[in-house]
C-alpha cells in the first residue's frame, strides 16, 4: 500500500509539473508569437525610415546642386554689378572730362568777349 501511495504521490507530482511545463511551453510559444509580431513591426519600421532615408538623400543632393546654382547666380550677378560699377565710374571720368572742357570753353568765352568788348569801346 505504500508504495501504491508514493506511486500516487510521484504521479501527482510529475502530472503538476507536466502542467507547469506545458504551461511555460504554452507562455513560450506566446512570447514567440509576440516576437514574431514586433520583428515584422520593426521591420516595417526599418523600411520606412529607410525610404525616409532614401528621400533625405534625395533631398540633400536636390538643394546641394540648388545651392551651386545660387552660388553660380551670386557670381553672376556680383560680375554684373563690378562690371555696371566700372561702367559708371568711366561715365563719371568722361563727365568730369566734359566739365572740365565745359569750364575752359566757358572761360576762353568769357575771355573773348572781354576781348571784343575792349576793341569794341
């Protein structure tokens, strides 16, 4: 009878922990399941970000060659500007030329007419 009892008792037991391990079996295949899940969420993620990514790229190198075409425009328009600017100041030597002579033809003028007035009294 006793060893009937312990038979009993270790079945007990190995049937209990049989429970408990398809139980942990039965967790761990869950904790699986949710692994697989966020795998495939952060993958999707990953791709995202990636064509995010992608795009950034894309962008970068769009105002990179923005940015060399504004810089060329800079350029121009700065040669443009020396050049108007040594255009003006050829103008502004001419006109001071033409003053200058403007002044000496008044002044021979002005001497002529002194002239004449004298021989004309």
């Amino acid at each position: 009878a006793v060893v009937s009892t312990q038979s009993t008792g270790e079945r007990d037991n190995a049937k209990k922990r049989c429970d408990e391990l398809g139980l942990q079996l039965k967790l761990t295949k869950e904790k699986l399941t949710i692994t697989e899940k966020d795998k495939k969420t952060l993958a999707a993620k990953i791709k995202l970000l990636e064509t995010e990514l992608d795009s950034s790229y894309g962008e970068n190198e769009n105002m990179k060659t923005e940015n060399i075409e504004l810089e060329y425009e800079v350029d121009r328009m700065e040669r443009e500007r020396n050049t108007q600017s040594n255009e003006l100041k050829c103008v502004e030597k001419e006109m001071t030329m033409k003053e200058q002579k403007y002044n000496t033809l008044e002044a021979n003028l002005n001497d002529l007419v002194e002239v004449c007035m004298a021989y004309g009294n």
